[in-house]
C-alpha cells in the first residue's frame, strides 16, 4: 500500500498497467496476423505440393512420399483448381468430417480476429477447411483440411510469447521512468518538501531559506517563488517583533509623557485666569491641545501602540475644526513663512465623524505639506478643500510643494515605511 501512495509508486504502476493495456489492444489483431500467415505457409506449402503431383507423370506417387509431402504441407488433404476443374491433388485415408470452413480470400479484419481468438480460447481442435488464392501461376484456387490442434498450440506459444515481451517492456519503461521521475521530479520535491518543514520550525534562521538549485524549470520557477515568500515572511516576522518593541516603547513613553502633561495640564488651567490678555487668548488653546494630548496618551495605554481607541463620531463643523489644524500647526502664520495655509471648507459643511481623530488626520497631513514646502525653499500654499457628494464627503489637503518620492507613494499606508 505504500507503493501507491508515492508519486512515483504511483506512476510506476500507471506506466506497467498503460503499456499491459496498449499491448492487450495490440494482442488481438497480432494473433490474427499470426494466425493468417501460418495458414498462407500451409497452403503454400500444399501449393507446392500439388504440382509435385502434377509434374509425376500419371499423378501417381508413392504412398510414402505422398504421406510425407501432405505432412510437410501440414494437410490431410489439397485440393487444386486449376483452368476451372477442380483436382484432389493428395488426400490421407479415413479423414474425419470437416467442422468448419474458413475462406481467406475474402475475411475482413474483424473475420480474421474472431476466427483467430475463438481458436485461441474456445474451441478444441477440430478438423477445418481452408480456402485460399495460389501464387501466381499457381491456380485458381487451393484447399485443404488439416486439424487445427497444431495451429492452436503456435498461437498459444506465440500469445505467451507476446505476453512475456509485453511484460518485460512494461516493467523495463516502468522502471526506467520510475529512476527519470526520482532524479528529476521526486528528489526535487522532496527537498523543496523538507525546506519548508524546516523553515516551518525556525523561520527566522536566515540558512532555512531555499537556495534555488533545479535544473528544470518548472522547479526552478518554484523554488524561486518559495525562497522569494520565505524571505518576505521572515521580514514580516522582523517587521513584527521591531512593531511590537515599538509598541512597548510606546506605551511606556506614554505613561510617563501623561504624568507630565498632567502636571502641565494644571498648570495651563491656571493660565486661564491671567490678567494678560494675550495669555487668556492663547490659554484655551494650549489647554485644548493638552487635553488631546493627554487623551493620545491613555489611548496608547489602553488599547496598545498597533491599535486606535474606537471612533466617537458626532456632529463636526469642517470649518471650525480646519481652523484649529491651522492654528495648531501654523502658530506663526501672522509671521513672513514659506508656506501659507488656506482654509477653503464650506462654511456650513457639518459632517459626522470623530473629531479627535479628524483633527489628527488632517494636522499630520497639513503638518507634513508644510514641511515639504519649507524643505523645497520655495513658496506654496497648503489648502484644505472639501464638497458633498451623493453619500459622503470628500475632503482635500492640497500643497504647492515638490510632491511624494515613488518609494513614499509604494509605502504610504505602511507604518515605519518611509520614502
């Protein structure tokens, strides 16, 4: 059973059953053959000696070389019919009834078939005519009876014949196939097999990954493909562990970062009462960033670095909240700058979402055209546009300055990808 499970168990018996298949096909018209040439021999042989009879003067023989002629002819008797009459050339004493007639002059090939296989396998050997054509010159036409019992037994030893090559044929193409599939399929698959066991087990050590080594092609491309994968998978697996060194910096980060901002928190609130004007303006604003903020931070430790609190959407003026992005990151924007920022959202636009989130998205945005700006040395404009359409609202931050690199547009929604 173990043979079958194989791959090239399994071929090795596909190839000995197709080849005993192929010749069993084969088998059927070989024996007819065999069998129509050895019947043409006998009656060429009585052919021969028919006009061994005729060139005796009288017709006469002597019975021992008759008897001897009718046994090298394999014939009990020859009948010759020559410029239309018809002549018992030889003829053996007390022969028995004829039990059937074969004439091949005429048989078609499945006459021929079933004439041979039933003499192979259902019959005994019975007493036959056999009608044939002389060679040229020869006659008209030439018959015999003979016993079929020779006949059966040259079929049989040539059928044991055909199946005894048959087999060996068969088992010779197996096993030549079999030691083909070893070297070129088997072998192969069975390294690419265990690589993957072994990558599986320790899929960090960089010795796992597959070294390319087939010769032929399809493999090849395979082992190209996994080496390609099991590299990918061992940077995601360092993407990971870097990810989630990060994310435990993160949150310790966070925890001291919210102490602090704690205590600057109360210390903001307390600006809030200051008789200086310009402090009372700016207070508000200071102690709202604080709050988000501090509200960044129990985030960080509540859910993890990898994952964001659960948006609270609510009703959200785009304008109001724009104009907060840019007081946020343009604090400066009554000072001469590079960069400018435009707030074209629609007065009236109210939307539904998260503000905290919101205002995240769109001062990293704003944020990061500055930058480019400002990097560039040239002057440019940071516009927040946004229009209603059927079911949403889009929302664009549109800049003046040199645009993304190509390898930052591959990476821009992968974390600690830059460009």
């Amino acid at each position: 059973m173990r043979l079958t499970r194989s791959l090239s168990g399994r071929l090795l018996l596909m190839t000995l059953l197709t080849v005993m298949v192929l010749e069993v096909l084969i088998f059927a018209p070989s024996v007819a053959r065999f069998r129509l040439d050895h019947l043409d021999e006998r009656l060429r042989m009585a052919q021969l000696a028919s006009l061994a009879i005729l060139a005796t003067p009288e017709g006469m023989l002597d019975p021992a070389l008759e008897a001897e002629l009718l046994a090298r002819a394999g014939a009990e008797s020859i009948v010759l019919r020559r410029d239309g009459a018809r002549r018992l050339a030889l003829s053996a004493p007390d022969q028995p009834m004829v039990e059937a007639t074969f004439d091949l002059r005429g048989a078609s090939v499945a006459t021929l078939i079933a004439d041979a296989l039933r003499c192979l396998f259902f019959t005994e050997a019975r007493h036959v005519r056999v009608i044939g054509r002389p060679y040229p010159d020869g006659g008209d036409e030439i018959e015999i009876t003979m016993s079929e019992g020779p006949l059966k037994a040259a079929i049989r030893g040539y059928g044991w014949r055909i199946l005894l090559l048959s087999f060996g044929i068969s088992v010779a193409t197996a096993a030549l196939l079999y030691v083909l599939l070893q070297c070129l399929l088997v072998r192969p698959m069975g390294r690419i097999v265990r690589n993957m066991a072994a990558f599986r087990d320790n899929p960090e050590d960089a010795t796992r990954v597959i070294r390319p080594a087939s010769k032929v092609t399809e493999l090849a491309v395979a082992e190209l493909a996994l080496a390609d994968m099991q590299n990918q998978m061992r940077e995601a697996l360092r993407q990971k562990a870097r990810l989630a060194a990060l994310g435990e910096a993160v949150a310790k980060i966070s925890h001291d970062l919210r102490n602090m901002l704690a205590t600057t928190q109360l210390m903001a609130d307390r600006l809030e009462n200051s008789a200086d004007p310009a402090v009372a303006r700016i207070a508000p604003k200071l102690v709202q960033s604080l709050d988000r903020a501090v509200t960044l931070c129990q985030s960080t430790l509540r859910f993890g670095a990898a994952r964001e609190a659960p948006p609270e959407p609510r009703r959200v003026a785009l304008a109001a909240l724009a104009h907060e992005v840019c007081e946020g990151v343009f604090p400066d924007m009554d000072q001469p700058s590079a960069a400018r920022f435009e707030n074209r959202a629609p007065s009236d636009l109210v939307l539904t979402a998260d503000p905290d989130h919101l205002y995240r998205v769109l001062s990293n945005l704003v944020r990061n055209a500055r930058q480019a700006i400002e990097a560039s040395g040239r002057p440019g404009v940071v516009a927040l546009e946004a229009r209603i359409t059927a079911d949403a609202v889009e929302i664009d931050v549109v800049d003046g300055g040199p645009g993304m690199p190509a390898r930052a547009q591959e990476n821009l929604f992968q974390a600690f990808r830059g460009g």
